[in-house]
C-alpha cells in the first residue's frame, strides 16, 4: 500500500492587535462591529480623539454666528407673533360674524390649552428625532410643520378645525424648541452662549409686539371684514415663517453631533471652513484650541437613557430644570394668555385696541434679556437665575394685592406688568438655557423636550383652563388669585436656582457635563 502524504500543516494565526492601543479612526462606510460575547472590555464603536469642541468655543463673534441667530432665533419671533394674536383676537372671534362658533373663553381656555398641550408633544417627539437624526434635519421639518399648520388655522370655519390646527401648530413649536436651542448651544462659543441663548429665547418678544400692533390693524372693521381680519393675521405670519425658512437653509449642523453619530469627516471639515471664513474676516490667525476629548462614537439613545441620565446621575439637576420650568411656564401661559380678556373684562379696553397694552408689555419682556442677558456670562448664572425669578414674583404679589383693591388701571396695570416681566422674561429665558448646558450631549434635545413638557404641562395646560375660569368670573378676586399662584412658583424656583443651579458660565459644554460617549464618564451630581 502507498505511504499516505503527511498533512501540510496549519498556517500560524495572525497576530491581533491590543483593542486599546490605538485610536480608530471614523469609517462611515464600515459599520462598527458588536461586541464579542466572550470579550465584553473591547470597544463596541469606533474611538476618536477630537479638539472640535474646544476649536468652536474660541471662535471669536463674527458673521458666521449672526447667520446662526437669525436663521434659528428668529423662529420665536413667530411664536410670539402667534400667541399674541390669537390673545388679541379672542374677543373679535367670538363676536357674531367672524366665521366661527366659539366662545372667547374657549380660545384663551381651550384653544391655549391644546396649543400647549401639542407644544409638549411635539416636544418629546422631536426631541428624540433630534438627537437620533441630528439638529438639521429635524428644524427644517418643525418649522414647515409649523408654518402648515397655521396656515390651515388661518382657513378654519369650525371651531373643531381651529382647535386642530392650534395643537398641530403647538406641536411644531414644541419641536423647534428641543431642535433649535440645542444647536445654538453647540455652535455658540462658551463666552457668549449665555447672552445670546437668552436674547434668542426673549425674541418671542418681538413677535409679540408684531402681533400685538398688527392686531390693531387687522381688527379694524373700518380696513378688514369682521371674518378676513383675523384669517390675514395668521397668514402674514406664514409669510414671515417663509422668509425665515430661506435664511435657515444655511445653518449647518452641529459638530459636535456630527463627531458623536460617526460623521467626524464632515464635522472636520465644517470646523475648518469657519475658521478660515473667520481668520479672512478678522484678518488674524485663530488662537490654539484649549484641549481635545476623546469619544466612543455610538448612535442613538432610547427614552430609558436619557431618563435615567437626567433624574438618576443628575437629581439636582433634574429638580433645577423642573422648578424653572414650571415656574416661568405657569406665569406666562396662564396669565399673559387672558391678558387682553382682562383689559376687556376689567376696564371695558374694546377689543381692537388691546394690542397697544400688550404691546408696551411686551416691550418690556424683550428689553429684560437683552440688558441682563450679558450678566449671565460675566456674574454667573446661580445669582442671575435667581434674581430674577425672585425679583418677578415679589413684584407680581405687589401687582395682585394692588389690582384686588382697586387700586390700578389698565394704564397701571399695563405699567406694573411691564417691570414684573422685565425680570420674569429674563427669568424664563434662562430656564431654557440652564435645561440645554447642564445635561450630556447625547441628551440635549431630549432632556429640552422633557423639562419643557412637564414644566409646561404642569403650568401651561392646567393654568390656561383654570386661569380662563377665574378671570371669566369677573371678580378682582379670583383673577388676584391667578396672579399670586404664579407669584408664588415663581419665588420658589428662584430659591430652588439659589441652591442648586450651575456655575455654567463660559465653561465648555463638555466640562459641564462630559459626554456619555466620553472615555471620562460624567460624574454623578
């Protein structure tokens, strides 16, 4: 028998490489492997090392950003535009011929109400949108969910149509809330994310003044039918919400999501554009960055998550956000909803000449962050945050006691309201401020989404229906006792900011609350 041949032996096995000795460099086109079972330590994402963050934050101002203000801060100036309408034109719709069936308790009551209630669910729902598909995509699609809506709010015959399109509006500007102030925060530099989180949040005050005079205008029967008027009124919003909607086109997105989500690539090379725009603009080379981070890049995060990050690892913080939330949201949505109800109830204002009150109050809602916004950055937060809070619920006791005697009238009550929300508006800016720094990265628009849902759901459903009924009732008394309830949250979110706000002034963001993705976990707090 034939000698069998040996067996040609067994190549060595290559050799593998240490999973920690090196950085991977980000491949979008190779998706990162899932860990193996029998090596739970080796890294389940791609790592990379960045200084992305700390190249943005010593950005100095310049045009680049205020393309950044107007294309996402000018979307408040249409909500304010909004709200304010609908609380000027609440009497004129319930009068006989506008065009609907419907009280005006049911449009400062239930209409306010369903708006908030939208505002919240949209909110949460593109919220997780956000942090899942980035800050881009997401306010482009809220602001056209926004500007369809009031379009369709405009065309209502039925009061059932008006109370749709009320949620559904609600429902695009809860959503540009989580979108859009966290994408400003990731791409304003730390020295100046306070002032101008603030200015930009506080420009709903414009839209209110807008609103306001253009009421005046629209509910003159002498130009406008009694049922056009107010149909103009929102669609001229639309048309601003278009012009807003071209400007925003070139917002990028953020970096910092980009370097997180596996786009490190593009986020590089956005960085690198704006720095040279810049260095061209300023005619001077850029300063060296202060540091780098390392992150496990990942995608996205579940509700779970992000819960257990925000009110587990974070209590205090957790607590901060809601006692401001509720607070500033109970006072604004309950009462400045029936403001012009009780000019008219009160003081027998007619109803197309509430917007010069409103007007003048609303002046002074946006003067307040904008002459305080800068003190947030240069004396601090935790004194600044609670200040004001204080400050503008000490005053609203003053304005209560003042209006349960009798003492007041629609001039001094207008001038009361204008110092109390000089202050409650700084206050209430800065609730959405602390709410966008003080959480991890990978939380950001979610943790915005949860703190503004269930402050404004405490506070801006419930207030609007209780506020409606009490200043329905037409005693001083019980409209006394609206104002003293918001008086009171608002004091006690003041004391609460007083012990546990952060010291987030010109810190990075990643400093205030290291990235979960981050080798260095954030520390419990």
């Amino acid at each position: 028998m034939p000698t069998p041949a040996s067996p040609e032996p067994e190549p060595p096995p290559e050799p593998v490489p240490e999973p920690d000795s090196y950085t991977v460099p980000p491949a979008p086109t190779i998706p990162p492997a899932l860990p193996a079972p029998s090596a739970p330590s080796a890294p389940s994402a791609p790592t990379v090392t960045t200084a992305v963050p700390a190249r943005l934050d010593r950005l100095p101002w310049s045009r680049w950003h205020w393309m950044i203000v107007v294309g996402l801060g000018t979307v408040w100036i249409l909500d304010g535009l909004e709200v304010t309408i609908v609380g000027n034109v609440a009497g004129r719709l319930a009068e006989d011929g506008s065009g609907l069936d419907i009280t005006a308790a049911q449009v400062t009551g239930t209409a306010a109400a369903l708006y908030v209630a939208g505002a919240c669910s949209g909110a949460l729902f593109f919220g997780w949108l956000t942090d899942r598909h980035g800050r881009r995509k997401l306010f482009m699609v809220t602001l056209a969910v926004y500007l369809a809506a009031t379009a369709l709010t405009a065309l209502s015959t039925e009061s059932w149509w008006f109370f749709l399109f009320r949620f559904l509006t609600g429902f695009g500007i809860g959503g540009e809330y989580a979108a859009i102030n966290s994408a400003i925060d990731e791409l304003i530099p730390s020295l100046y994310r306070g002032r101008v989180d603030l200015v930009i949040n506080g420009s709903y005050w414009l839209g209110a003044i807008g609103g306001a005079l253009l009421s005046i205008v629209m509910l003159d029967t002498d130009i406008f039918p009694l049922d056009v008027g107010w149909r103009l009124s929102f669609a001229l919003g639309v048309v601003l919400g278009l012009v807003i909607l071209l400007v925003r086109r070139h917002v990028p997105e953020s970096p910092r999501w980009q370097f997180i989500h596996g786009h490190g690539e593009e986020a590089e090379r956005l960085v690198r554009s704006v720095e040279e725009e810049i260095e061209r603009e300023k005619g001077r080379s850029l300063p060296e960055p202060a540091g780098r981070i390392t992150l496990h890049q990942r995608g996205s995060i579940g509700f779970g998550t992000v819960a257990r990050t925000v009110f587990a690892r974070y209590p205090r913080r957790a607590a901060l956000g809601l006692a401001l939330f509720v607070g500033q949201a109970f006072l604004y949505n309950a009462i400045t909803f029936g403001f012009g109800t009780i000019l008219v109830t009160f003081y027998g204002v007619p109803t197309g000449g509430t917007g010069y009150y409103f007007a003048v109050i609303a002046a002074g809602n946006f003067v307040g962050p904008l002459l305080l916004g800068r003190f947030f950055d240069t004396v601090g937060r935790r004194i600044m945050i609670s200040s004001t809070y204080v400050l503008s619920g000490l005053l609203l006791f003053a304005t209560a006691w003042l209006f349960d005697r009798g003492s007041l009238t629609a001039t001094t009550l207008t001038a009361c309201w204008c110092v109390v929300l000089f202050f409650a508006s700084t206050g209430a800016s800065s609730a959405y401020l602390t709410v966008s720094e003080i959480f991890p990265m990978e939380t950001r628009a979610m943790a915005i989404a949860f703190f503004y849902a269930l402050g404004t759901a405490a506070g801006g459903i419930t207030g609007p229906l209780v506020f409606a009924g009490l200043t329905e009732s037409g005693n001083a008394g019980d409209t006394a006792l609206a104002f003293s309830i918001g008086a009171a949250l608002m004091c006690a979110a003041g004391l609460v900011a007083a012990f546990l706000a952060v010291d987030a002034e010109r810190r990075s963001l990643e400093d205030i609350a290291a990235p979960l993705s981050s080798e260095t976990p954030p520390a419990p707090t």
